[in-house]
C-alpha cells in the first residue's frame, strides 16, 4: 500500500488516528488501523454500512459526550470545505427563515454590544455611501488620530477618555469627505453642540473665530 509501518503504540505517541501494520486484521481485511479502537478502516466501513441505525445512535451518543470535539471536527471540517459550509447555512436558512433572521438579529447585536467602535465604523462608512461622501476609514486610522490628539477633545481640549465621538470636521450633510484626513475626536458635549454645522461656523459660536 506504500504506507510506513507502525505499531499502535508508535502512532499513539505520535499523535496519529490511523496506523498501518502490513498485517490483515482478523477479518482479513489489509488495511490501516484506528488507533482508539481495535477495528481496522475496512470493518469499521462494513459496519456502517450494514448498520447505519445502530450507527448512529453509536455517534449520536459519542457527540454527546464529547461537545468541544465536535465542534472541532466541524471547524475542521467547514475550513477544508468552505463552500460546503456556506451552502449547508443557506439550506439552514431557507428551512427555517424566521428563525435565520432572529439568530441573525441576536448574533448582531451581541457583536455590536462587544465591538462598540467597530460598530460605529460600519455605521460611518454605511452612513458616508448613503449620502455619496468618498472614501472611508479603519480602526486603526481611529486610533491613530485619538493617540495624535493625546486623547484629548479637538474643541474643548478636555481628556475623553473611552467616551469619545469621532467627528467629520467638514459635515458630510455639506459635501465633506469620509477620509481619515477629515475625522476629529470630539468630546460628546462638544459632538453634539457641532452636530452638522461648518468647523468655522462651529469655532465662531464657541469664540474660538472671528
């Protein structure tokens, strides 16, 4: 068969699942062994197939016990065969459409309530292709520019801390821009006093312009 020859203790301690040793099995089937059972490939495949009920009930019961390594073997699994995955979720949601979108609703706002400023970057971006604003921005160009500002408001000068407003210094309601060239960190008082007004409209109201 062109395979190495092992023992089933050298496989076990190499951390194999399968193990060929060059001999037929009682059965007499020459084929690779499984390391944590007795039966070689061919027995085992015999059985499943003059079998299946028994079979399942067999695997039903194993899945039982073992939650974390079935959901390992479906990562496992659904990495190797990404299409498959995607075409199993769609029969999934085409079977039980309300309760896709209730699991869709739920999982979305899980992730929402856990990635507060990736969410705010989705609703920015979403927000600047509705109005037809150009470009958009990362966390990462965030970050960059609370670190530039010492994370302090670009107005009031005071520390916002992780309570803090990005800001489109040009309103894009007025023809700004979604780059990150554009984007300000705000306090939220001083957010929401310049809401969508001009930055010098904005500076002039505060005294800050003449």
């Amino acid at each position: 068969m062109g395979k190495p020859i092992i023992t089933r203790a050298e496989a076990k301690a190499a951390g194999l699942k399968r193990f060929f040793t060059g001999k037929p099995c009682k059965q007499g089937h020459l084929s690779e062994q499984y390391v944590s059972t007795p039966n070689c490939i061919e027995c085992a495949t015999i059985r499943r197939t003059q079998n299946p009920e028994a079979n399942r009930a067999t695997r039903k019961a194993w899945c039982v016990r073992n939650p974390e390594k079935v959901r390992e073997e479906k990562r496992t699994y659904y990495a190797r065969n990404p299409d498959r995955k995607k075409a199993s979720a769609a029969k999934t949601r085409a079977k039980n459409p309300e309760k896709a979108r209730a699991n869709k609703n739920a999982w979305s706002k899980a992730w929402a309530k856990a990635n507060p400023e990736k969410r705010s970057i989705y609703r920015r971006n979403n927000r600047a292709i509705r109005l037809s604003a150009e470009g958009s921005h990362t966390l990462e160009d965030v970050q960059r520019i609370y670190s530039a500002q010492k994370g302090k408001c670009a107005c009031c000068k005071t520390k916002v801390g992780k309570k803090y407003h990005v800001d489109h210094i040009q309103p894009l309601a007025k023809g700004g821009n979604n780059w990150p060239s554009n984007l300000q960190i705000l306090c939220p008082t001083c957010n929401i006093r310049k809401n969508a007004l001009d930055p010098v409209e904005f500076m002039q109201s505060r005294g800050m312009l003449l």
